[in-house]
C-alpha cells in the first residue's frame, strides 16, 4: 500500500517533461510545488526515518521505487523463440481450416458416399460457425486465467483428437462418426481463432506485432485456400466404385491425423505462455498473471462500455460477414452468370483467399511503420465497399474480369481482418487481447444474406459495407498501447501495476493495471 502510494507521489511530481506529445499539454503542477522547501533533500531525523522505512518494505516494493521521481523502466528483449511459436501456431490453425472445408468443398462426394443429402453435409461446415458463439467466452476466460500455453494445447489437442476420429469415419454406415469428429474440430477451433493477437503482443516488439498478427490470421486464410484444392484431387468424385471412394476418403484423413499430431508434438514441445522478458514496455507494465481480484465479467463490461470497440465490433462483424457471404455464394453467383464453369468457380474462390492472405500480410507491415490503425482501416474499409461495387456490376460481362474483380476484393476484404484485430487491441488495452478478439470473432460468425438474385444480394452486401463505412468514422482513435511504449522510450512511464487494489475504485479496474490519469492518450492525426 506504501510503496503504490509511493510511487504515484513521485510520478506525479515528474513536471519538467510534456505529458502528450500529441497534444503538447503538461503535467499539472503537484501540491506543494510553489512552497520553498518543496523537493529539497531530506536532513537529519527526516532522512533517517525515510531511510528507515524503506527497509522495512518487502524487496518487491523497494524495487518499485527510484530514485530521481520515476517508475523503473522495465527490461524488454526479444526471443529468438518467438519465431517458432508463430509457425507452430500457423500451421496447426492451418489444418483446423483445411478440416473445415474439406467436406464443402467436395459435398456431393461426401452425399453419394454416406447416402445422405447435400444440405445435412453442408452442416458439417455450418457447425464450425455453431460452436463458436456459445463457447467463445468460456475459451476465452481460460486464455486470461491459465495462459496461452495450456490453450493451444487444447486448440491442437482437440484438432488431433478429431482428426484420428474421422479416420474411424471412412465407412459409408458411420456419418454419426464424422459428425463428432467435426464438432471436435469446430471446439477446437475456438481454443484457435482467438490467439494471433494474443501471440503477437505477448512475443513480438512493437515494430513486428502487427506483421506477426497477419502472419498468424495468414496461417488460417491458408488452410481454406489448401482446402479448395486439395480435397477434389485427393478425393475424385467415382460414384460407380463406393470402395475406391472409401479408400481415398481415409487417405485424405489418416494425412490429416498424421499432420495434426506432429505439430501438437511440436506445441508441447515450442509454446510457452510468455518469453523471459516482454518484447516490449506495453507488455512489461502487466502483470505476468491474473491480479488476485480479476473479473473476468469485469473485464467483458469494461469492453462493452468502451464505445471505439463497440463501433468497431459492429463494423468488423459487417465487413467478415460479408466477406464469408461472397465466398459462400461465390459458386452460385458463379453459375447463375455463367453455365458450366463449375471449376472457374473453384479457381476464382481460390484466387479470393490467396489475395486476402497477400493483403493481410501488406497491412500488418503498414500498421507497423505507420501505427495509423484508424486510418488504414478507413480506407481499406472504403476499398472494399469500391471493390464489392466493382465486383456486383461486372459479375455478368466476363468470367475472366471476375478473376480480377474477385482478387481486388478478397485483397481488401481479407487484408482487414488483422487490421480489426490489432486496432481492438490498441482502443482496448490494457484489457486482454484474447477477450478482443474473442468477441470480434464472434461478431463475425454470421453472413449476411438474401433470397433474391445475385445483383440484389450484392447490393444488399455494399449497403451494409457502406453503414460500415460511416461507423468506423466515428471510431475515437486512442492508441493506448503505443501512447505506452512511446511514453516509456521517453523516460515517463505512467502505467504502474496495481499492487494494492484497494487503491483502484472497481470500476476502474483493467486486467490488474491501473493507467494514472496524467496520461492523455496519443490520438491520430485526422485528414
């Protein structure tokens, strides 16, 4: 309690620096300033009292106090681990996306093969979208109080656990098999989809983070685009030979298994919660564990007050939804303009997803130089709204144009994706990025769409991308993280850890730290 009170005292006395560099304000004059004696040092009695109670504060405490008027300005470095955490990662949240698209794209294989009808295998896709609402704050809880480790292990754990069960589904009488093999898979998923921003904040700098955030959102984005080729090769559609279907069927899931159970050897073996020391100051102002009071309803009310995120929650589930519309019905737009072009239509799915994993790459690189996450995202969300105008009036004059229009599109519609992530995180910290994005993923499970013909349905898209538009606008850009890591570069550290909670009202309360009010958070510039 002494030295919290402590350190704020010296905080606030730090007067000679510019407190925003934005904004050019300066810290307000502490109490007592205008008084002669203020800030001398300490003379007899005084300073051996001082001297005395500082040795009786238990060594963390001592250690929390400088001298000169200043936080400790904590030691950061960078793991050469790092690299290897976010290729484990990618790769098991690779093949979680190839299992989910594995039976779609090849649906009326798997019809014939199981004697059931096209729409109960299309629920085999449907259920990864199913599962991930109700289970998404129970996954994300366990993110926040047990750690990235244990929760990629169970992201690749269940992946694994489900891909050996498929390889037991290889029958025409055991479509019940499948289907919990796939409800294992879409569980797993969830334990998947929330961890790139987490990994990226918790093991990279400040300088890489948003490009190791696209790296891990690349890692999923490229299992679907593997997805739409591979399947139709490994498993040709033989109607007239049910045993050769069978065989080829349990080629693609014991490939599937054997890949799945490598890299959860690999999780066990690479993954850890945090490295030794934090790759940046953001990182090393958090405590590396739950405070004793955290709340993780706290936490989700702390987020759904915070009127940035609610916009961009809104405006990222428009733009993912739409996206995941166009690519679900890529294939009857396809065949509604064009007849027998069943394999252009795969072709241009496939050039829609490759062109997103370029653009989500080229993003976080942007975010990264620039750090301008309000206005990156802008324009890219005006691109696309552009792009989905393009791609709906041109649909009917050429399929080779669609290829174009179809790339353009997915460029922006994808590259997005990683920039609503990384922008959540900086309006939202110090919260956890796993509760960010949990809650922005799930926002996106859903697509958005009509009964009438594709130029309605794709109007009905752009007016939606467009209310996008106009909500992102209004987003107030705080780029809290950053505003840390540029304030400790300059010596002002104002983000201290919580150690005494009684200290912090319960509705000020952030993921165990608390921000001084002497910050003001750097904002982006406007056009």
């Amino acid at each position: 309690m002494v030295a919290g009170e402590l350190v704020q005292e010296l905080v606030r006395a730090d007067t000679g620096v510019l407190d925003d560099v934005a904004g050019g304000r300066k810290s307000p004059q502490p109490v007592g300033a205008t008084d002669p004696t203020y800030g001398a040092a300490p003379t007899g009695g005084a300073r051996e009292a001082e001297d005395r109670r500082e040795k009786e504060l238990p060594p963390d405490e001592r250690e929390a106090m400088l001298p000169g008027g200043g936080a400790a300005e904590p030691e950061t470095g960078l793991s050469r681990r790092r690299f290897a955490v976010l290729a484990v990662f990618s790769l098991y949240s690779l093949v979680n996306a190839f299992q989910w698209i594995q039976y779609g794209i090849i649906a009326n294989v798997f019809a014939r093969f199981y004697g059931v009808a096209t729409d109960k295998v299309d629920w085999l896709s449907i259920v990864y979208m199913a599962a991930y609402v109700p289970l998404i704050f129970p996954a994300t809880w366990l993110l926040d109080r047990r750690g990235l480790r244990l929760t990629a292990l169970l992201g690749a754990g269940l992946n694994c656990a489900g891909a050996w069960l498929k390889c037991a589904s290889a029958d025409p009488a055991r479509f019940g098999v499948t289907v919990g093999a796939q409800v294992i898979c879409s569980v797993a998923q969830v334990f998947i989809l929330g961890l790139p921003s987490r990994i990226a904040s918790v093991w990279f700098g400040p300088r890489e983070v948003s490009t190791a955030c696209a790296t891990a959102v690349l890692g999923n984005q490229l299992g679907t685009a593997i997805g739409f080729l591979l399947p139709p090769v490994l498993v040709p559609n033989t109607p007239d030979d049910i045993e050769l279907m069978s065989h080829n069927i349990s080629v693609m899931f014991y490939g599937t298994a054997a890949v799945s159970t490598a890299l959860f050897v690999l999780t066990v073996i690479v993954i850890k919660d945090r490295p030794l020391r934090p790759p940046s100051h953001a990182q090393a102002v958090l405590p590396t564990s739950p405070a004793e009071d955290y709340s993780y309803k706290r936490s989700i009310v702390n987020l759904m007050k915070n009127k940035a995120f609610v916009l961009l929650l809104v405006s990222y589930g428009i733009m993912t939804g739409s996206f995941y519309s166009v690519s679900t019905l890529l294939n009857q737009m396809i065949m509604d303009c064009y007849e027998e072009q069943e394999l252009n239509a795969g072709r241009i799915g496939l050039t829609l997803v490759v062109a997103g994993m370029v653009g989500s790459i080229l993003c976080g690189v942007w975010l990264d130089q620039t750090k301008m996450y309000k206005m990156t995202t802008l324009i890219v969300y005006i691109l696309s709204f552009l792009g989905m105008l393009v791609f709906t009036f041109t649909l009917h004059l050429s399929i080779l144009l669609v290829f174009f229009t179809a790339g353009a599109l997915g460029f922006f519609m994808t590259g997005y994706l990683p920039l609503g992530f990384e922008f959540g995180v900086e309006i939202t910290y110090p919260e956890s990025e796993g509760t960010s994005s949990g809650l922005l993923n799930a926002f996106a499970q859903g697509k958005l769409t009509t009964n009438h013909n594709p130029m309605a349905g794709n109007i009905f898209l752009c007016a939606w991308i467009f209310l996008g538009i106009l909500l992102t606008a209004f987003i107030k850009s705080e780029l809290k993280r950053n505003n840390v890591n540029m304030e400790v570069h300059g010596n002002h550290l104002k983000a201290l850890s919580a150690r005494c909670p009684e200290d912090v009202p319960p509705e000020k309360k952030t993921n165990g730290v608390k921000l001084e009010p002497s910050i003001s958070f750097s904002r982006e510039t406007s056009l």
